[in-house]
C-alpha cells in the first residue's frame, strides 16, 4: 500500500466538529502507528531535501508533533510559531483573519538568522491563513519561506493557490 493511502486509512474523519456540516480530519489517530509516523518523516525529510532548507519552522501545536523530529533527521534548526503571547523573548506578531474573527502567532526575532532558506511544517492545509501569517514572520526575519509541507490538504479551500501565488511552493502527503 502507498504512503497516501495508509495515512488516509489511519485519519479519523469526526463530522460536524466543530461546526455542523465541517468533516474534521482528525490527525491523533495517525499517531496511534509509530511504523506509519517513520514513513511519514523520512518521506518528509526527502522532500523536503530537494529544496535545501536550511531550518524548519512549526506551527504550534500540531506542526510540532512532526516538525521537531524531521529537522532533527535533516540536521537543521527547528523553530517554533506559537500562538501570541507564549514566547518568552522579543517577537515578531502576525495577525491574521479567521472565519469568525482574527487570531496571532509569534516566533522569536533570533530565531531565525537573515538569508535563511525556511521549510515550513503544519499538520493540515485548508485556507491557507495561518501558514500565510507564518510566511509573514520568516519573511520579517529576512530569510525566504521557500516550502511548506503538511500531512493533509483540503484541495476545496484552495489555500494552495494563497501559498504558491506568494511564492511559497506547497507538498502535502495526502490530499481531500
């Protein structure tokens, strides 16, 4: 079976969470197979090898769960995007615009050091917002968000066309 395949075999759909009508893609069961976690990461790793990034920025939370792992894997730095006011030194804030209102993320301004080729990771892609947001930041550090990678993509959201229209190429492992 294809990597594809097993992680949509393992990817709990819970409908009508959290809204009526919303088929949530519930990514926690993916971690209940550790085999299937390896395939995950070293697929990761060799895409995004062929970028040559030099760190990887997670979006909190769930873009740690497989960010920290992979940059270890490829020996670069990993950094974390944290959502406002939980980083303890000098940040950099986006705000950016939810369905039903705004939200802000924060990533550390040493973190990330001028002319840096930055991978980006998160767990699913759907409008594409907050990985916009994210881009914003690494863009403000100086170093250019070439990638961002993601386990799942709902293709109906169309937030691939936000990220690579912004000059951020887009892999995503599984697509809906």
């Amino acid at each position: 079976m294809i990597l594809s395949e097993k992680i949509q075999g393992a990817i709990r759909t819970i409908p009508d969470f959290p809204e009526v009508g919303i088929q949530y893609k519930d990514i926690s069961t993916l971690f209940l197979k550790p085999e299937l976690i390896n395939e995950i990461i070293e697929e990761s790793v060799a895409l995004l090898q062929q970028y040559n990034v030099q760190v990887l920025a997670g979006i909190e939370s769930r873009g740690f769960l497989l960010g920290a792992a992979i940059a270890a894997k490829m020996q670069i730095p990993f950094v974390m995007i944290r959502k406002a006011g939980k980083l303890p030194a000098k940040t950099y804030r986006e705000t950016y615009n939810l369905e039903y209102g705004t939200a802000s993320i924060e990533m550390h301004c040493d973190a990330i050091q001028s002319g840096r080729r930055v991978a980006v990771i998160d767990d699913v892609l759907a409008t594409g917002g907050t990985l916009s947001a994210a881009s914003n930041l690494i863009k403000r550090a100086g170093s250019d968000p070439v990638v961002a990678c993601f386990i799942a993509e709902l293709e109906f959201l169309n937030g691939r066309q936000k990220l690579e229209s912004a000059g951020t190429e887009v892999i995503s492992l599984v697509k809906y």
